[in-house]
C-alpha cells in the first residue's frame, strides 16, 4: 500500500501574483483557471509506500510528465528508494540523464527535462501513454524477470 500527498498546487502570473489551484487530496489531479500565457504552474506531489506493496516484492509507475497534452517548460522528478532495493527506469520519448546519489543507504535520482511539447489531440488518437512523454520505473529490470515473478504467484492455482 502507499499513499499520495499534494504539496503544491499554484500559479505563478507574470506579474509575480501568487494563485493556488484546486487540487484533489489522495490523487494527483489539479485544476487552474483562466491560464494565460507567461503563467508558471508548480506541481509537486509526494508518493510513498509504506508497508508490504500489493504485488509483494513489486514497485511499479508510470510517471507521465506532463498533465494531460499540455505543454511543460520545466519538469523535475525525484525518486528515493533504499539502496538495497534496485529500481530500473526507463524515459520514454524524451532524452534525460538522471543525477543519482547516494546519501545515508538512500538512493535519489534526479531528472530534469525542459521542453516537452504540446501534444495534438485527433480523434481515434492512441492512448494516452502511446503519446505522452514518461517515466516507467520497475522493481524487473526485463520481462523474463517479470514471468518469473508471476509463475511463482500463480504456481499452487494451476
């Protein structure tokens, strides 16, 4: 199990006037409005597992970088993990090399993208994922080891 936590959710205007924005507790969901151009958005939210995971012995996210379609100038992502504990990522459709140190038996890994593009919407699109730039992280570092964990949840059934 784990839990999701807002920590921001507001707009800057260009003349400096701060506005925070609606957001949902427990979700990752925030809405501004009347967005104009030269408006900056800080999102920040804090994931955390605590107990055993559902799938024991599994993490898994796929963290998209943007809301929606919409554009991002900055983006910042931050995973801490133990170290004993490896977590594989994957940036897909977009190039970042990650900061990673280690400090105290914690791993932090530190992306910082700038740029990431509006993306059109059409009707009968691809979904959402096929679209979008993200992070996948995975506690499998390949889908053999993907099989391997599910064989063992399944094995007494069949």
């Amino acid at each position: 199990g784990g839990r999701a936590e807002f920590k921001t959710a507001r707009r800057i205007q260009p003349d400096g006037t701060v506005r925070e924005g609606t957001r949902r507790e427990g979700s990752w969901w925030a809405a501004f409005e009347n967005l104009s151009a030269g408006d900056v958005l800080v999102v920040e939210f804090q994931m955390e597992e605590t107990g055993e995971p559902r799938y024991k012995g599994y993490f898994g996210l796929m963290l998209p970088l943007q809301p929606e379609f919409d554009p991002v100038q900055d983006a910042r992502i931050t995973l801490v993990h133990p170290e004993g504990k490896a977590v594989y990522h994957e940036a897909v459709r977009f190039t970042a090399n990650p900061d990673i140190a280690v400090k105290d038996g914690k791993v932090c890994t530190v992306w910082e993208v700038k740029g990431i593009p509006h993306v059109p919407q059409e009707p009968n699109m691809p979904p959402f994922y096929e679209t979008i730039a993200y992070i996948h992280f995975s506690t499998f570092k390949t889908w053999a080891d993907v099989g391997e964990w599910f064989s063992g949840l399944v094995r007494d059934r069949f």
